[in-house]
C-alpha cells in the first residue's frame, strides 16, 4: 500500500514541482544572456537584464517556498482536513501515511537543491567556463582515485544520508505540531503554531544539556575509558555519523509525537 500511496503522492505533487523547475531553468537561461546584455552601454538593455536577474532570484526563492508549503499541505489536506475521513479509511496504517508524505517531501527537497545548483550553471555557462570544467573534473578525479577513493565515496554515502534525515526531520517537527494542534476541538491551526514553538523550546533546551554535556567532557572521558583515538579521516567519519545519529533521534521524537496522535487523539470534526 505504501507504493500506491507513494505513486499518487508523486503525481499530485509533480504536476506542481515540474513545471516550476522548468520555469527556474528557463529563467536561468535568461539570466545567462542578461548578464551579457549589462556589458552594453545600452541603458534599456541594462534595465531589462536587471529584471531578469530579479527574476532569476525570486524564482530560487520561489521553488523553495512552494517545496515548504507543499510539504505542509499535502500533510494538513490528506489527513487532517476532509480528505482524511477517506485516506484514513483506506487499507494503509498511520505509519504508511506518513512515510508517504515524508519520502516525498525528502525527495522534492533534495531535488529543488539540485535543480538551483543545475540552474546557476546555467545561469553561469559559457564556453570558457565548459573548458576551465573539463580541465578541473580530471584533476579532481584523479586525486580523488590516488588518495580518497574509499574514503570519498564513504563521505558522498554519508552527506546524501544525512541531508535526506535532515530532510525528513525538518518535515516532522511540523507534521508534529499539526497533528497535535488539530488534536483540540477548537482554534486548531493557533494550536499547531502554539505547539510548533513549544517543541522547539523543549528541543533546544535538550539541545543545549547535550551540549553542556560535551563541553563538560562526559563523552570525552566515555571515549577514553573506551580507549577509542580517532584522528585524520577517521575523525571526520565519526564526525559525520555522529550528525546522522543526532538528525535521526531528532526527527525519531517527532515521528513518534505525530503517529501516537494520529492513532489516538486525531480530531477530524
């Protein structure tokens, strides 16, 4: 059921996010010849050039906002508002549901940060920039095959882990307080913006004990006892897996938060 679930999310979704990706792109291609138009000393040329770059600029804005909103209202749609009487109805559990909207939102996050990076070389292409490129690409393989082979697919492994906990964290801690919030009989988004600040009081609170805890050396002399010594890379892979670890117990709070109150207290009336 999570496959099907997943299949009518992602069309819902990307008749929205594609053809904004496709406009940010074509603007993108417009940003490249403007910023060839403003050398000319023509003031009309100079002024429409500004615009497009202002266009450009908005658009990057733009995609990011709509991910966020989407994000938030295929979740408060789907299964807080009347659509849940249906959704919640079909043969799928909470946790389906909600891995549903979570895998989606991830992954059109990811994707808009892709296609911005995609879109400023466009934005930045030329023929000397493709050169300087295709002269750079080959030196940067070539160390990274002489010294960091194992260790540069292991650090790529991680930071696509990572931005995907983050992602599907950063999701949570509102599809929590909207749950939550629509838990009440009354005031129910005031209650959801209520709450979305009061999880994070509590979460920087604990945030900030954790880091109490480290700058009084607890985990430093845990490591000892342990005779655990990393330095050089190996120091960085702890590094790395120790955010993934912090990212994951982060958003694993939330997800419990949102499913229990999915399961037990949800008011869809």
């Amino acid at each position: 059921m999570l496959t099907k679930l997943l299949k009518h999310e992602f069309r819902a979704t990307a008749r929205i996010m594609g053809p904004l990706y496709l406009v940010l792109l074509a603007v993108a291609l417009g940003f490249n010849f403007s910023a060839r138009l403003m050398d000319t000393s023509n003031v009309v040329l100079n002024i429409l050039a500004a615009l497009v770059i202002l266009a450009y600029v908005a658009a990057i804005i733009g995609v990011f906002i709509v991910a966020f909103i989407l994000m938030l209202q295929r979740f408060y749609k789907n299964l807080l508002g009347d659509e849940g009487y249906i959704m919640f109805t079909l043969p799928a559990s909470v946790h389906q549901h909600v891995w549903s909207k979570l895998i989606v939102s991830a992954v059109w996050f990811i994707a808009t940060g892709v296609v911005v990076i995609l879109s400023a070389f466009v934005a930045a292409f030329n023929v000397s920039f493709l050169t300087d490129l295709a002269g750079i690409f080959p030196k940067l393989f070539q160390q990274l095959n002489a010294y960091y082979a194992v260790n540069g697919t292991a650090f790529l492994m991680e930071f696509m882990v990572l931005m995907l906990a983050a992602c599907m964290s950063f999701s949570l801690q509102f599809y929590a307080a909207l749950a939550v919030g629509h838990s009440f009989a009354n005031h129910k988004m005031a209650m959801s913006v209520v709450f979305f600040f009061v999880f994070q009081f509590v979460m920087q609170m604990a945030s900030g004990i954790l880091l109490i805890s480290l700058d009084n050396g607890v985990v430093q002399r845990l490591l000892a006892s342990m005779d655990f010594h990393f330095t050089g890379v190996a120091a960085m892979h702890v590094a790395m897996l120790g955010m993934i670890v912090l990212t994951v117990l982060y958003g694993a709070v939330f997800y419990i938060v949102t499913t229990i109150t999915l399961k037990k207290r949800l008011n869809l009336e």
